[in-house]
C-alpha cells in the first residue's frame, strides 16, 4: 500500500472549457495533497482539448496526464474506463476523484470495479484522518474520509477504504468553492494508447446539449419555494422576488414532486447543492435533506409562519410571517428602491 | 441475426425500506431494515416494468434477481405478480453489510449460474443507498458495455437504441447486446398489480440460493468482504446564527430585513 502515492482529479470538460466542478474538487484535492505532502494529478481524455491544459496547471495541477484523440471525441464509457485504469494501474496514484455527474458516476465504478477497490458515492466533503482497525489490530495514518449524507435523516456517515488503494470516491458538485488561481509545477504527459486497445460496442448517434441546467449552481441569490408557497400563485410572487433581487429559484422537493417548478430546481439531498451569498427560504420547514443542499450558502434567511419549524434553527435569520403578507411588502419595497436608482 | 423473441432480460431488483418510514441505524452502521416495511425500489419497478413490455411485443423471458434478507421474497413475488417468468432471490447471512463492489460481484456469480442473457436493467439508483454504482460495477464484471441514466429505449436486432441524461443534456447511443442499462424511473409508468396475477404468483416458485450455490468467495462479501468502511456516523450540524428579525407588523419586520440583506452586503448590486 505504501507505493501508492498522489492525489489524482479524473477532469470534466464540455470540449470548450473545464467544468466548474472539476475546478472545484481541484480546489479540495490541492488541500488533501498538501497535507500528505504528494502532488495533486490531474487526466484529462478528449479531442481538440490541449487548450485546457493551461487551466488545470492554473488552478493547480502539478501534472497533467493528457489524451488528445480524436477517438476520444465522445465519451464512451468502456474506452474512457479502461485508459483510465490503465493509467491508474501504471501511475498507483492513493486518491482518485470523480465530480458525481452523469459522466463521472458513469465511469468511476467501472474503474473502480476493474480495480477491485471501493466506491463512496456522492461525497458532500473529503478530509485525512487516521483509522484503527481494533478486530484486526491494524492502525492507518493519513487516509481517505469520505464523507456522504446518510439515509435516515439529519445524519452525515465518514466512508473509508483503508485496504484497498486507490481510494477512490464521487464529489457531489456544488460543495467546494471554485479556488483561487495558484498555479501547480504543470508538467504536461501525452497519453498514447494502442488500437488493439479500442472497443466499438457503443456508437454515439447524438448529442442534445439543453443549456439552462446551471443557472441554481452560479445564482448569489437563491430564493427557496416551500410547499407553504401553496402551488402556482406563490411560485408566481417569489419568481418576482428572485428577479427583484437579481437571483433565481430553487425548490424542496415536495414542490418539485407537485410540478410546480422543474426538477432542476430541486435542492437537497437528492438535487442539487448550492452556495450562493444568500439563500432565501420562502415556507420551507427546514428538512435536514433540504438544508445539506444549502449548507454552503454565505446567509441563509428564513420567511415562515410557523416559530418552532426546524428552519429556525438552521437559518441565520428568521422573519416569522406569512409569505402572502411578507413578500408583496418586500417586493412594494425593492420596487420603490429600484425606481429611486 | 439473433430473434428477439428468443431474447434473455435480466432485471435486479431491490427492496428498499419505505422511505416514508422511520429506519433504525445498527452499531455497525447498517440499516435496520428487519422492522420496515419493504417496497420495490421506485426505479427497478420502471425497471421491470421496461422489460415486461418487451416481454409484451417480442416474448422474451423475464427473469428478476434481488440480493437481501429472506423477506425480499416479498418484492420478487410483487414482480412476478406484475408478469415476469422467474424470480431467484440471493440471500446469506454473510452477505450482510455488503458494500457495492460486494454486492455487484454476488449478482456478477449469480448471473453467471443462470448462463445466458441478452439485456440486463437496473434501476438508476435506490433510494436507500442511492449509489447509481451496482450497475456499472456489475457490467465490469461482466464485461459487457452500460449505458447509464436512460430515459428511454427500443431494441433493433442485435442492439439497443436508447436515449440517456447526460450533463448539460440527452445522448442517443447505439449499443451493441449483451449489455446492461440502468433506467430512470421517469422511463415509464409502471403497472399496478392485478388480482388474477397475485394469484399466479401465489403458485410461482422463487428459487433461493445462498452464497455457496452461486460459488461465490465467502471473504469477499458481507461487511469484512468490503473495501469501504462506514467509520463513524454522526449527526449533521446545520445551526446557525438564527437572529430573529422582529418587528410589531408586516413593515417593520420588513423594513429590518431590508436593512439586514444592505449589512450583509447582498442587497448592495441590486437596491
Ligand atoms: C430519502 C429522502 C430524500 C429526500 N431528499 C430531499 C431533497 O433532496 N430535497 C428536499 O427538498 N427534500 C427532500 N426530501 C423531503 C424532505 O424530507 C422534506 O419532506 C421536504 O424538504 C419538505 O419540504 P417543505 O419544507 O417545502 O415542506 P413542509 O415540510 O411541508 O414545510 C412547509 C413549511 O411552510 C410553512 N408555511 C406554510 N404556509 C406558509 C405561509 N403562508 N407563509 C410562510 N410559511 C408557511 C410551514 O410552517 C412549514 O414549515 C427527501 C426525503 C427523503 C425520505
Ligand atoms: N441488493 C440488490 N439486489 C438486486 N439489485 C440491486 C441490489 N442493489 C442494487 N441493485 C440494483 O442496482 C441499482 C442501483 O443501486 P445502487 O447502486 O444501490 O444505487 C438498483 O436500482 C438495482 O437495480
């Protein structure tokens, strides 16, 4: 286990440029590498994509691993997987990160099956710790904790894979900050790959790009609709809200369920995760499934009618009333301002 | 070319506490599900049922596998109350606790024992693991190729057209079988069980087979069998300052928060 060494970043990029997830979880794996003193790796498999090389050192990679292809066009799961495990097999980095997107939660658990390691899906945080195995009496410094939130209720569970390496795991997307720029040493390898290597069992036929699904994830203001929005009307006054406050939607999922905002709106355990300056909840009981999706939010204000609902406490400000009476007011207000500037 | 007719589906199902239902949490970390009421995972009923309407136009045979607890034998006769053919449920004490990696590699040796498919479905995710890892890491082990997140498909001879979620959007892909594909419950809406196949069900036999009937490692399953530990759990902290902005009436609490959202340097772009 000892010659597993290095904290590799598997990148994710639209052809044009890296995905804000990728950056942040580089963000993180910079942080976990200085502390076991290892360099921070990153792969990145694509065609046309030596451009975005410069931004990955920008943001931090000591190396990059690059295949540029044109057999790497279209992300087809069995090619990617198996040179990246080749790579892998080759390199025996100790941490592999994956961005727990439809594409990295295609791919890592084909790589880490072939490698026979484990998996933690969906991780909302990552740290080093240590781990003593009393029943076997063996001790681990310095390994992987993964961190997920857990079935049941308001309860978070630390995953680890002290036995098997690498350890690898699914970041959910939203939870770190992008980092500042700090540019890593950046040595650059060209991955070749042979064709015997090459596998035709999938054909892309089409790719259908809907471009609005980030609008929640790069919103500073967040205006969350409850089921206490009480269906269409109150989805209609909080819309003017989130445009008077420059901001956007979002949603518990009961209101999702009901139809009356799209599933992308959906914040929270199963949706999305969100760190804007301000998070807006509009009769929302404060479900610890809905509040791990705003965790990362710089303020979190509360508008609900009910003073012993569990989103007073997980609020940084409460305003108790009722959104049919506090949000026309508030919107009165905004309006008078807007026109004064 | 291969009739589809003649056509293998293996659908993996499985049971998951109902998620309106309070679950116990062991000392070890593991669900309770003893005490629960199981259902079918919301996506592998999409799943069956996907396979049933193939079943339907082509005549295929439909087999379910589920890896649990002796009660799981509840979700394999609701699917073939729905009309599947044949249900084999695997089920060991030792199996307890197993990870993905384990999980997938017991379904990887029952697969293998039943010898011949075309097409497997899984649900996306379950609800009470909510991995989306089984499916892929089965597929490795079979070493057959995937398509992930599907949200609708046909078969055409020898392959699969289907239509998958991708980030920023859809793929079309073109997939050639044996394959496995995971599908999202938005696929379809699943049919409700009929009285008349409640009854046929009744009289179905579930085959049941423990670890040594799929010849599967025994230290490479259960809790000591997989590579990811639950270490500790713990509950989540998500207080906050929770200042409450008063007021006597609707204005004045307004007219502070207001003040409040300019403090904290929100409002600042926008009034
Ligand atoms: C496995 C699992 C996963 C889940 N994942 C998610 C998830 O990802 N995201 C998610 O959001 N939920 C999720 N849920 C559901 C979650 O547990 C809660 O049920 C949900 O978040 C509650 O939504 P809500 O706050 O809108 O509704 P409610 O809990 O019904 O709360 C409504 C609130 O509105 C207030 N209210 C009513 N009328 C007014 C009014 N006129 N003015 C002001 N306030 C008013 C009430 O006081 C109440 O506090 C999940 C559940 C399970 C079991
Ligand atoms: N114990 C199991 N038995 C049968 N199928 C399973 C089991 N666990 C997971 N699956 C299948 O794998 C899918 C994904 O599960 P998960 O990886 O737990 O999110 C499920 O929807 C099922 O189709």
């Amino acid at each position: 286990m000892k010659d597993y060494s290095g904290v590799w970043v598997y990148a994710e990029h639209d052809g044009n440029a890296i995905s804000r997830s990728t950056l942040e979880i580089m963000g993180k794996g910079r942080e976990l590498a200085s502390r076991l003193g290892v360099e921070l790796s990153v792969v990145l498999f694509g065609y046309g994509v030596s451009d975005l090389v410069e931004t990955l050192i920008e943001y931090g990679a000591d190396n990059v691993y690059v295949s540029d292809d044109e057999r790497l066009k279209y992300y087809k799961t069995l090619n990617y997987a198996k040179l990246l495990t080749e790579l892998i097999r080759r390199h025996r980095p100790e941490i592999v990160l994956f961005a727990a997107s439809y594409k990295g939660r295609d791919l890592a658990p084909r790589v880490a099956a072939s490698l026979r390691t484990g998996l933690t899906a969906n991780c909302i945080d990552l740290d080093i710790g240590d781990f003593e195995d009393r029943e076997k009496g063996e001790r681990f410094e310095k390994i992987l904790y993964q961190i997920v939130p857990a079935y049941g209720g308001n309860v978070v569970a630390t995953i680890i894979t002290p036995y098997h390496r690498p350890q690898i795991a699914t970041v959910r997307p939203g939870n770190f900050q992008v980092p500042e720029k700090f540019p890593g040493k950046g040595k650059v390898f060209q991955i070749n790959f042979g064709s015997e290597d090459w596998d035709d069992d999938v054909e892309v036929l089409e790719v259908e790009r809907d471009e609005e699904d980030s609008k929640l994830e790069k919103a500073r203001v967040i205006v969350g609709v409850g089921v206490g929005a009480r269906g269409s009307e109150g989805v209609k006054i909080l819309k003017r809200l989130a445009e008077a406050l420059g901001g956007t939607l979002g949603a518990t999922r009961p209101v999702v369920d009901a139809g009356l905002l799209p599933h992308e709106c959906m914040i929270g355990e199963t949706g999305k995760v969100v760190r804007p300056e301000l998070y807006l909840a509009c009769g929302i009981s404060g479900a610890a499934h809905h509040m791990i999706g705003v965790r990362g939010a710089k303020v979190i204000i509360a508008i609900n009618k009910d003073p012993k609902s569990p989103i007073c406490e997980a609020a940084d400000y409460i305003v108790i009333g009722d959104i049919f009476e506090v949000v026309p007011k508030l919107l009165e207000k905004l309006g008078k301002h807007g026109d004064a500037l | 070319m291969k009739q589809v007719t003649e056509m293998n589906i293996i659908v993996l199902i499985k049971q998951v506490p109902d998620p309106r239902e309070y679950v116990r949490i062991r000392e070890d970390g593991t669900l309770d599900r003893e005490k629960t009421r199981g259902l079918i995972n919301d996506c592998d009923k999409s799943a069956l049922e996907a396979a049933l309407r193939l079943k339907e136009r082509y005549g295929c045979r439909v087999t379910a596998i589920s890896m649990g607890p002796p009660k799981a034998e509840d979700a394999l006769r609701e699917a073939l109350a729905m009309g599947i053919d044949d249900a084999v449920l695997i089920s060991d004490r030792r199996a307890r606790g197993s990870d993905t990696l384990a999980t997938s590699y017991v379904l990887y040796k029952a697969i293998e024992k039943l010898g011949k498919f075309d097409l497997i479905i899984c649900g996306a995710e379950s609800s009470d693991g909510g991995t989306a890892q089984v499916g892929p890491e089965l597929a490795e082990f079979l070493g057959i190729p995937q398509a992930t997140f599907v949200e609708d498909f046909e078969v055409e001879g020898n392959h699969i057209l289907l239509r998958r979620r991708m980030d920023g959007g859809h793929e079309k892909l073109r997939l050639a079988m044996p394959a496995l594909i995971t599908v999202l419950k938005e696929i379809n809406k699943p049919r409700t069980t009929t009285f008349s196949g409640i009854l046929r069900a009744m009289n179905m036999p579930i085959s049941i087979w423990s670890l040594e009937d799929i010849g599967a490692e025994v230290d490479k399953v259960g809790l000591s069998g997989s590579p990811t530990k639950i270490m500790k759990i713990e509950k989540v902290n998500l207080r906050r300052r929770k200042i409450l902005i008063e007021g006597d009436n609707v204005e004045e609490k307004v007219n502070n928060l207001l003040r409040i959202l300019r403090e904290e340097g929100v409002l600042s772009e926008v009034v």
